[in-house]
C-alpha cells in the first residue's frame, strides 16, 4: 500500500482505473467485430487481422482515456529503430499499453528497456519501510505499464483474459508495484477511508430508567 500512496495515487486519478476495464473490453469487442465480419482477410489470417486491430484499439483507447481525465498522449521514438511508440502521462508516470500472451514475464525489447530505466531511480528506496513522514519519492518521471492477457483458445475471443497495472524494475524482471486493475481501483476507496478524521470518542449516555406510578393523581 505504501507504494500505491506515494507513487501512483498522485499522479494517477481514480478515474484512470475506473475506465480501464471498459475500454479494453470495447477494444477487443471491435476488433473482434472487424476481423470477422468485415471480410478483410481469409478466415486463416483472422487471428492475426484481430491482434493488430486489438493493439490500435487498444493504444487509441488509452490516449483518449487519459486525454479525457486531464492527461497527455504523447509519442516518443525509442529503440534503436526510432519507432514512435505511444505513450500516456499522468503527472511524472509515462504508461504505455502491452497485450501479452503470457504476464508470468515481460518480454525485454530496447524500447522497453529504456522506458524501464526511468524507475532506477527509485530503486535505492523501499517506500513501504518510510516513517510517514519521511520524503516523498524522487521528482523523476516513472514508467508504468497496463498489462492486457489475450484470451486462451477455448474463451470468448471478445474479451481479455485479465487486465493489470504494473511498475516494472530497471531490469524488466519484477515489479515495484503489479495487480490487477480493479484490486487497484479498490486501492483508493481503501486510501479515502484512511483518511476520515478520527471521530473522538463520546460518553455513551445513560438512559433514565422508566418513573414508578406513585399512586398519586394528576
């Protein structure tokens, strides 16, 4: 938890959370849709048609999400081919958008790698074990990723098989901060209850017990 406050809630708004599920489950719907019923390719080549239409539906989803709660889409040309790769800000974190066969591991491509390089800096920290008062994380961009499982072969094509948040280390071979996209939507509703002010404790006041009927008349 101590990640997710220091790191991740004040650059990221609940909203970006809130949307995410459905904007990858219209994502891959669409181009479930495209490939096919639009008779572009054989029915061969559909798996192939449905992964590239997924990844732009995808990242054009994810800019015009973050666009929509006061973020920027950016594009940064990265790897040793210069390709525009398209990112999101929020605040110091970049995010970019991965649709992945398998999370159990990230595959370490150059672009990635440089993106990754960004967290070194916060690898000399270990902000679970900072007193609440100690200072916040370095004022350094971070690099964060959305992880998009595709389905297995004997689910519902039109659906991702999960979706996650991640903040890869320097190396690409674990995580400062990885779950799963609604477990981190649920992170904030966690944070605003610990927030509430104390309510000071009151004296419990002691109920009169019922008058006795003397016998006398009103």
């Amino acid at each position: 938890m101590g990640f997710f406050t220091r790191c991740i809630r004040p650059d990221i708004p609940r909203g970006f959370f809130d949307s995410m599920p459905e904007m990858v489950d219209a994502a891959f719907a669409s181009a479930h849709h495209r490939a096919v019923n639009e008779g572009r390719v054989l029915s061969n080549q559909v798996a192939y048609a449905r992964g590239s239409d997924r990844h732009f539906a995808v990242q054009r989803g994810l800019a015009d999400l973050v666009e929509s709660i006061g973020g920027e889409a950016i594009t940064m040309r990265i790897g040793p081919s210069g390709y525009p790769m398209p990112l999101v800000r929020m605040g110091k974190t970049i995010v970019a958008a991965s649709i992945t066969d398998t999370l159990d591991g990230l595959r370490r491509s150059r672009a990635r790698a440089e993106l990754a390089s960004l967290n070194s800096a916060i690898e000399p920290y270990q902000p679970d074990l900072w007193p609440q008062e100690a200072e916040v994380m370095p004022d350094e961009f971070r690099f964060a990723m959305v992880l998009i499982a595709k389905p297995h072969r004997d689910e519902d094509p039109t659906l991702p098989a999960g979706v996650y948040f991640g903040v890869p280390t320097s190396s690409l071979r674990s995580w400062h901060f990885y779950d799963r996209v609604d477990a981190v939507r649920a992170m904030y509703d966690d944070a605003e209850w610990g927030e509430l002010p104390e309510v000071p404790e009151r004296r419990v006041p002691r109920l009169r017990g019922p008058v006795r009927n003397t016998g006398t008349e009103d």
